[in-house]
C-alpha cells in the first residue's frame, strides 16, 4: 500500500493509527473476521470453505479467531 501512495511503510503505519486510533495491521484482522462472522451468518457454506477462502490452516484455527473478538 505504501507503494501504491508512494510514501513510505512507516510513515504509511503512523498516519494509519493516528487517523483510525488502531495499527493498519488490527484494522485488517477485524476486517477479515467481520467478513469471516458474515460468511459464517449466512449459513451457506461450511466452516472448511470458509478456512480455505480466508487461507487458514484448519477449523481450529476459525474457532480461534471467532472467539477472541
């Protein structure tokens, strides 16, 4: 990203926090579990599909995630 805006990956990290209050990197884990809570709302898939679309190693894993937000 910090490519893409052609600043630098530090600079990109404290500009982040300083305007969203969390790091680029927990924006981006709450975001991928908002949208792993999403998939696993709708009932549609089974929990491996969800684990290999989100690339994770195994449901363990999901549970993991789901549980400590």
């Amino acid at each position: 990203m910090a490519e893409h805006f052609n600043i630098a990956n530090d600079y990109l990290g404290i500009y982040f926090k300083r305007q969203a209050g969390i790091t680029l990197r927990e924006y981006i884990q709450n975001y991928r579990n908002t949208l792993i809570r999403q998939r696993i709302a709708t009932g549609r898939v089974t929990l491996k599909e969800i684990v290999a679309e989100f690339g994770l190693t195994d449901v363990s894993h999901l549970n993991k995630i789901i549980h400590k937000t």
